[in-house]
C-alpha cells in the first residue's frame, strides 16, 4: 500500500533576509543592555568588567575636564571630547564615555543565509582595542544569550511549517 504525499521540506529551513535582520536587531539589543550593566562575553561566559583604573575613573567621574589650578577648579574638557556630551557613569564599568561607541554598533550585511553585526572605523577600533587587551569584551553573544537566537528560529520554523510544510504531502511505502 503506497500513500502519496508532497512535502516541501525545503521550505521547512527556508531563512529570509528578514528574518536574519530580526535576528541581528535582537543581538545588538542584547549586547548594549548587556554592555551598560558592565557585563562583557568571553568564550561563551558571561563575566563582570573590570573596574576602572583609579586615574580613569577620577577623569570620568569629573566628565573628563582637566583642572587648571591647583585650587582645584574645573577646567576645560580634553580637547578630542570639546562638545560631547560624557557619561560620568564609573561603577560598574559600562564601556560607554560618550556613548558612540555602542550606537555604532548596527547591522552591517544581510542575506539569506546570516547576518553581520559589528563597529566600523573609529569604534571598530575602540572595540577591538579592548578586547585584544582583553578588557572589556562587548563582541559576541554568551551561550545563554544564544538561546534566546534558538527560540527566534524555532518560531520561524513553526511558521514556515504552519504555512508551506504542514498541508503538503508524504510519500509512505508500506
């Protein structure tokens, strides 16, 4: 007894540019949260930063101006933040002076089969700078926050099922 039934199974793994630009955007959000609580990613590992060296830390907190007496006045801002608004954010570590670091963060290439998140220019080299030095490692995603990736594509799996798989037919030969 043959039953016939055509499936689309094709279908079933089929992950559109949209999908994967709904995977990226998830990501970013992850790593800026995840980044402004001081927690950084390595090797799959969730993990505190380090705080702040005390001289860093001071500079920070005082919004990075230099004092020009030995009163103690404020003085100017050091001269590459003239006009930048600066976090004064120390404790914990939150990898954000003046925030342009992480709003760079975006989608950089989308297609069918994946997406690519990262820095460009100045802040790629913010980035990779401190994560060579294995400081404040911001890039990548924690195992944990891999499952919430896995979640996104069995959602699409379901749908792709529900709409180009499940009223298909399967060829059963008995």
């Amino acid at each position: 007894m043959a039953t016939h039934r055509n499936m689309n199974l094709q279908a079933l793994a089929k992950l559109t540019p949209k999908f994967w630009s709904m995977v990226g955007t998830s990501s970013i959000k992850t790593i800026r949260h995840r980044t402004s609580k001081g927690i950084g990613v390595r090797g799959g590992v969730l993990y505190r930063f380090q705080p702040y060296s005390p001289e860093y830390a001071k500079a920070k907190a005082a919004g990075m101006t230099r004092t020009t007496s030995r009163a103690g006045n404020k003085g100017t801002k050091y001269k590459n933040l003239k006009g930048r608004s600066v976090s004064r954010q120390v404790s914990p570590p939150n990898f954000e002076l003046t925030q342009r670091t992480m709003t760079d963060l975006n989608e950089r290439r989308t297609d069918a089969s994946s997406v690519t998140i990262g820095w460009q220019g100045e802040y790629a080299a913010i980035v990779e700078n401190n994560e060579s030095r294995g400081k404040y490692v911001v890039g990548g995603l924690a195992d944990k926050e891999l499952e919430a990736v896995m979640v996104l594509m069995g959602k699409q799996f379901d749908f792709n099922w529900n709409k180009h798989v499940k009223n298909g037919t399967v060829t059963v030969n008995l």
